[in-house]
C-alpha cells in the first residue's frame, strides 16, 4: 500500500478537503499512474453530494484523469514507465459477458467504476482528485503525443460520452446533427461531429454562447426559447444528441428528426420524460440512450483527436479551488471543463 494526498467528500453537505488515502500495491497487471490533470465533471458533484444515491464517504470522485505511467506490474505489456495514459469512467469489468466481449464494457453488470464502487479486493474505488492512483493496465489508455494531457483528460468522459453515439449511428459526411446544449459534453459533440464531415446545429436556451457554438464548427445555433425554431428546423435532421439533464419537451425535438432519424439522450434528468408514441411513429423515428464508451472506442476517439487537432476547452484550476469550481459547474458558469491541476493537490 501507499498513501497519497488527494481531495474529499466527507459527506453530502460538507466541501470537499484536503486528506490522504491508500492505493494498492502494483499488481500483477496494474499500472502506478502519477496523475497530472482530473477533469471535473458533473457526474462527480452528484456522486458526492448523494444526488444519485448515498455515497460511500470519504470519497474522492474524479473520472477524467490524465498522466504518466510511473511503474508496471510484471505482466504488463501494453504500457511502460514514462507512457502518457488516461483513465476513464471505468477501472474494471467482467471480461466474460457478451457486452466485455464486444468491447462494451460500460453496459457489464459487473463494471467496476473509478470511484464509490466495491473494487476486487473489497476495498471502494477512489477517484483521481489525488496524486497517484492504481489502474489496471487493461483499462488504462493511451494519450497520444498530439494531445496536451490537460485537454485529453475531459475526453475521458465527456469525449468519448459523445464519440459513442456519433459512431453508433453511422455520422459522416453529409450527416444533419443537432446537438442539445453547449456545456461540457455539448463542446465535445460539436467538434467530434464536425471533424466527422456533419452539418451541426448548436440547440441552446439561449444565443449567449453562439458565437462559441460556431467557432467550434457548428453552422447553424438556435435558442430553443425561440417558438420558431422549432417550426424552422421540423423534420431536420438525422440525429440528436441530447446532453441537458433538464426534463425537456422530448415530443417536440423528436419533430426535428428526418425519417427514421434518433435522438440519443446522454443527459441523465433526474425526473422521468413523457414521450407520446405517435412521436415515435410517426417518422419511424427512435428514442435511444448512450452511456460513456467502451474501451476499444475510447481508444479510438483519443486517437481520432490526436489526428484532428481536438480537444477539450479547459480552465485550469488549483486543488484548493475545487469547491469555487463545484459551485461553477452548477450554475453553468464554465467554458467549458474545470481541470484540476495535481501537483497542486
């Protein structure tokens, strides 16, 4: 074992503080990571704050983390000391059922997360708003050298949480996306969506960021406030990707949809939608869901960006400024991830 600084939740209500916390030993097939940059994500705030459940506490959340391989267990072959690698949502699966063995591990039963979750050895996972953390090699990607470690660690979650139903639903030249939303995730699905050759249109509450929106590659941005716009843009386009996890009118974007277009929902409302079956009928049009990525495509979406020049748009922050940025994300007030500088943790 070895201990580590890291941050904490220490309950649902507290702020989060400075402590320390064990890693494991490096294992047969593990890999010692020294992490650089951890993305914050909103997941990380609900988690820690029992919005989804209660939490285990003490907890250090983080699952966009970004570093160097400092040590390799003895059948590690895939990674060596001084390699630049990420680590995702996941630390751990299965391996054996039918989701595994197609490179989904995100849908096993049995998947591990990187943090308040029972690891292998009966021990909860905890996240990468610490120094060092212990990873299997199986689980831990490669960051190419043509993307900054700060700017790859969003893609972690928010990349590849949007890279996923881009592929999954075929988008390529010519491809009409719409894309719900300009925040963490809603970034990353425009840029990934326009290097894939689509035609995107930013759908936002408000013009406040259009001019992000089309710097970013989008062609088109309209406030969803506006009535018009969803008279305008009926019957549209081929896909939707939904990143809000406001309780949304669903009936009305499915009318933005083409023939058999889909509209993939990746925000999490709280609250259940109402969606009416002729929405779905009428069209042949499909109401999906998508959750993070695989290993294998995670891989892939790193390198992708790598190749197109992407990644995310990033403020830099220091550990002792976590909660200000908490506070941040809540109230949408970030362009468009806070990363978390670890030597300052």
């Amino acid at each position: 074992m070895r201990t580590v600084n890291a941050w904490a939740a220490t309950s649902a209500t507290e702020p989060l503080s400075a402590t320390t916390i064990d890693r494991r030993d490096v294992g047969e097939n593990d890999v010692l990571i020294e992490i650089a940059y951890a993305g914050i994500c909103h997941s990380d705030i609900h988690t820690a704050r029992s919005e989804w459940g209660e939490a285990p506490y003490p907890l250090v959340v983080g699952h966009e983390i970004a570093g160097t391989v400092t040590e390799v267990g003895s059948g590690v072959t895939q990674h060596a000391v001084g390699d630049r690698v990420g680590v995702g949502c996941m630390v751990n699966s299965c391996r054996e059922c039918d989701a595994c063995k197609a490179g989904k591990e995100q849908y096993c039963t049995q998947q591990i997360g990187t943090y308040g979750m029972t690891d292998r050895d009966g021990s909860i996972t905890q996240g990468g708003y610490s120094t060092h953390i212990v990873v299997d090699a199986d689980f831990t990607l490669k960051i190419p050298e043509g993307v900054g470690l700060d700017v790859a660690a969003p893609l972690l979650c928010a990349g590849v949480t949007t890279w996923s139903p881009l592929r999954r639903f075929g988008v390529g030249e010519g491809s009409k996306v719409a894309v719900v939303g300009l925040g963490g995730l809603g970034h990353m699905g425009v840029q990934l969506a326009v290097a894939m050759g689509a035609e995107v249109t930013v759908l936002s509450q408000s013009l406040k960021k259009q001019e992000d929106g089309i710097a970013l590659g989008a062609t088109d941005y309209r406030a969803t406030s506006d009535e018009s716009t969803f008279e305008d843009l009926q019957g549209t386009f081929d896909l939707i990707i939904n990143t809000v996890s406001a309780n949304l009118p669903i009936h009305e974007y499915m009318a933005l949809l083409g023939v058999e277009g889909t509209l993939v929902n990746v925000g999490a409302p709280v609250e259940p939608f109402t969606v009416p079956a002729f929405s779905l009928i009428g069209g042949g049009k499909s109401l999906a869901g998508s959750m993070i990525g695989g290993i294998p495509e995670t891989q892939e979406m790193l390198d992708f960006c790598a190749e197109k020049g992407i990644g995310s748009k990033i403020e830099i922050i220091p550990a002792e400024k976590v909660n200000e940025a908490w506070d941040r994300v809540v109230n949408s007030d970030v362009r468009y991830r806070f990363v978390i500088d670890a030597a300052t943790i």
